[in-house]
C-alpha cells in the first residue's frame, strides 16, 4: 500500500485536513505491519498566484506536530510543469483536445440563455461547459486559450458506451458500492468538456493528480467525499494515458456545527489555530473523532 496527503499551500491547513492526512497515515501504517505500506507527502502548488510560501512551511509544521512522517524529497507540482506537458501533447495526438478561449463570464452567459425544459447542470467544477469552443482545432490555440479534453472523443476512442460501463474502479466509503462503474452518459452530462490546462498555469488539477499519483505509484487515494465525482473523471485520463488505477477511498467530511463543510478560510478551525491556543496533538484527534 501507498498512500499520499496532497495539500496545496494557498491556506492554512484545517482539521478537515488533518482527519484526512491521519486517516492515509493509519491506514498506510496498519498496512506496513503486515504487507508494508508507505505514507507520501506531495504539494500541490500549480496555482503559483495563491500560493504562499508560509502556508507550505505551516503545512510540514502541523503534520510532524500531528506526528506524522513522511520520506524526502517532497514532490512539489511546480516542478513538473515538462511531466504534465508530456500528458497533454498524448491527449492532443490522439485528437481528443481543442482549445477554449472562453472566461467565467462568457460561459455564465451562454448557460444563462432561456431553454425550454432543460435545467442547467453542475459537475466536479461547477457549471457545464457548453462546448462553444468545441468546433475549434488545436492548430488554432492562441497564447490566452485553455486546453479542454472533449469526453465524447474520449468516450468513443475508448470504444464507446459499453467499454466505459467495464472501466470502474474500486473504491470503499460511507454508502458507497466496492465497485464503481462508468456511464457514458453521465460523463458527459455531468463531467463535460474538462479543463486539462488553464492558460494561467499550464495544466489543470484532474491532469496533474492522475499524472503524479501515477509517477509516485499511489496504489490508495484517500480523499472527502466532496471528491467523489471527479474520480470518474480521473480514471476516464488514466485509461487514455495508459495510467494505473488506484483504490479509492472516500471518507466523511468534517463539518462546523451549522453543517458546513470546512474551508481553508475557516481560519479559527485551523490546525495552527488550535496549536496557538495551546492544545494537545491527542485534543485534536478527540475533535475529530480519532483519539
């Protein structure tokens, strides 16, 4: 077993954080016992304007403050920029790809436009994207254009509906089915025509995290459930990519006592909040039921 904790250094770390790095700790420990199992830590720091170089350092902080250990070097997305390059120029030669020169506003008012009888949908990254750039060849990307993977190319290069429906993955969780099958359908009603590289950063989340996760060999993702709908998402880029497929494992999130999940904004919830205010390591996993 491999696990990994991959936060990104744009806040400070939240409990929320800290019952999903321990819960990969503990299961890559209960794994070592036996069959051995290592625990990695990966920073995911693609967002360069958000990131901050105090966050990182309060990462590596309250995780040893956690007691939790991890081997050296750390992988740093920064430094990948020529591994995601590598995935994109695949995806582009297999003729699955176009660029999209559309921003926030120009997407919000092509779905805004009155249609009858169709409600608007919302995926792992928000709203839809309606293909308006989709007619447009990569021979035609400009220097402020994104890089979006069209799912119907995908989906058909894969072999279409009834392969995708044989592609699932394992995955273990609150209410959640050992295996996971795909639907064509779903995919592109509900995933769409994904980012694969933001003109701002070269690539995209969903790209790096299968290309990373691939190249570290994590064989357990352990994530919140928040993230479940984009796992379809990730093993649709790692059959395309020739990638393998880890275990996915997604587990409760920890909510305030209104029932709102926690942000990185959420800063009187923060690890280094309550390390401030003087409580224990043992405290901390009490309040997230771990002790």
């Amino acid at each position: 077993m491999r696990q990994r904790f991959a936060p990104s250094p744009t806040g400070f770390l939240h409990i929320g954080h800290a019952f999903s790095a321990l819960t990969a700790w503990h299961a890559a420990q209960d794994a070592a016992k036996d069959a051995g199992g290592d625990f990695l830590l990966r920073i995911e720091d693609i967002d360069v304007p958000r990131c901050r170089a105090e966050y990182e350092v309060a990462i590596f902080d309250d995780l040893h403050w956690l007691g939790l250990t991890w081997p050296k070097p750390v992988m740093r997305q920064s430094d990948r920029m020529a591994a995601y390059q590598d995935a994109i120029h695949q995806l582009v030669a297999l003729g699955l790809c176009y660029p999209c020169r559309c921003t926030r506003k120009d997407i919000s008012n092509a779905l805004s436009a009155p249609q009858e009888g169709v409600d608007q949908a919302f995926g792992p990254d928000g709203p839809i994207y309606p293909g308006t750039c989709a007619p447009r060849s990569m021979g035609d990307l400009g220097a402020g254009d994104a890089v979006r993977l069209s799912m119907t190319k995908a989906i058909d290069y894969l072999g279409g509906a009834s392969k995708i429906a044989a592609m699932g993955y394992h995955e273990t969780g609150p209410d959640l089915p050992q295996q996971i099958t795909l639907d064509a359908d779903s995919l592109i009603a509900r995933c769409g025509d994904i980012v694969l590289a933001r003109k701002d950063i070269g690539t995209s989340y969903h790209l790096s995290v299968v290309v990373d996760d691939a190249a570290q060999g994590i064989t357990h993702v352990t994530r919140g459930c928040d993230m479940a709908p984009a796992t379809s998402i990730h093993r649709v880029l790692q059959a395309l990519l020739g990638l393998p497929t880890p275990i996915y494992h997604h587990h409760r999130l920890i909510r305030d006592e209104a029932g709102k999940r926690l942000a990185k904004r959420d800063d009187a919830r923060s690890i280094q909040s309550y390390r401030n205010a003087g409580m224990t390591p043992d405290q901390v996993l009490g309040m997230i039921g771990l002790a």
